[in-house]
C-alpha cells in the first residue's frame, strides 16, 4: 500500500484522524528537547509501541524529565532499581524490561554519550545504515535491535521524533495475523506493510465500528 494512501494520510494528517483516532504518539511530538522525546519514543518502542495506546504514550510525554528515561542516568542504576522505578511511577509492563532498558540505556551511553540523535547522526540519519548497526549490535541493544522493533522505532522516530531519516519510506515491518482481514478490506494483498500502515490498520480495527457519523477521515471507508 502506498504512503500516499487514504487509510495512511488519515492516520497521519487529517484533522479528524482516523476513525476519530490520530497516531497514538502524537502527543509525544511535541515534547522538548529532542533528547527527552527520543527517549520517551524509544523506551515506548521497547515497552511494545505497536500495543501502546495514546493515554499510555501521554503518560510517557508527561514523565520526559524523569531520571528513568534518560540514559545518562538510568546507565548507571541498577536493573533492580529501574524495575523499582517503572513500578513507582505505575508502568505496566514485563519484568524483562526494566533489564532490557537498562542494558539499553548503557550501550546508548557508552558508545554516544546517552545520545540518541548522537546515534543517528554517526549513521548518516538513513534507514538502510541503522538498520544494519542495530542488526550488529544485538548485544548492545536487546530488543531495539530486533527487525520489527527496530522498523517501527525508526518510524516513531521520523514521524513523532520529527528526525527525517533518508530511505523511511522503504521500512517495512510483517503484517499481523490479526490484522489480515483489515487489509484485505483495503486491498492490501503483501505480507510486508510499512509500519505506519500497520499502526494505521490497528487503530482502524479497533475504532471503525465505534467510531460516530462524521468523525471519519475516510472518504471512502470499507468498513462501512
């Protein structure tokens, strides 16, 4: 399906959304500085983005200064002590993660000084190079560094991070069993979707039937 696409430019930029839903991280685009939102996107990518609704990705954005989120500190605590932390400040999520963040968070330290953008930049800002350093770098960065999560972090990044990344438009992401029969219905017939169409058909399968007359972005909506 291309990005040009109705279901994909709803999702993206229309006023009403999609569905009356808009990208669950959009409120993290407007967080500031660019580090505190690299590090909401990227610890929301690791918690699971793609299961992360917009009340979840807002209680993040509002939490950006805290110690947890950023790897210049949370390098230096304990797994213990981040598990502590995501506890106290009411973050759901398996146990895993908080050593999985951790390690993380000290790769992203030792190697860029705990700079996301840091990370991007000595990878020319493109997608193919990133990709590939994540792939050779499992150790260092557990999870982010696997295929799925690593394309839809990039796309957090370039959409929400607003960090243009060269060759975005090709990431590409295996689309869900359970979200089969939702791109059949929009002719979607590849088992390889970019990852904003994948978030984009999660939001329209959970919100097409509730979703009121006129709430739509859809011109021309299958579900109807």
């Amino acid at each position: 399906m291309p990005l040009s696409s109705a279901l994909v430019q709803a999702f993206i930029n229309h006023p009403l959304g999609l569905c009356g839903q808009h990208d669950p991280a959009k409120s993290v685009a407007g967080v500031d500085p660019i580090e505190h939102r690299l590090n909401i996107l990227t610890f929301g990518a690791v918690l699971d983005a793609k299961h992360l609704n917009p009340e979840r990705w807002s209680a993040l954005a509002r939490l950006h200064d805290h110690w947890l989120f950023d790897p210049t500190q949370a390098a230096y605590q304990s797994s213990a002590q981040i598990l502590t932390s995501m506890q106290q400040l009411h973050i759901a999520g398996p146990k895993h993660i908080a050593r999985v963040w951790w390690q993380v968070c000290r790769g992203v330290q030792g190697r860029f000084k705990g700079s996301w953008r840091g990370l991007l930049k000595a990878n020319d800002d493109n997608v193919h190079t990133l990709l590939n350093y994540l792939q050779q770098s499992q150790t260092t960065f557990p999870v982010l560094s696997g295929p799925v999560i690593s394309a839809r972090w990039l796309d957090l990044v370039h959409r929400a991070g607003g960090v243009p990344l060269a060759g975005w438009d090709a990431l590409s992401v295996p689309l869900p069993p359970h979200q089969e029969e939702a791109a059949r219905k929009f002719g979607i017939a590849e088992d390889m979707v970019h990852p904003v169409v994948s978030s984009a058909l999660e939001v329209w399968s959970g919100a097409c039937q509730g979703s009121p007359a006129g709430s739509c972005g859809l011109a021309e909506c299958p579900g109807k």
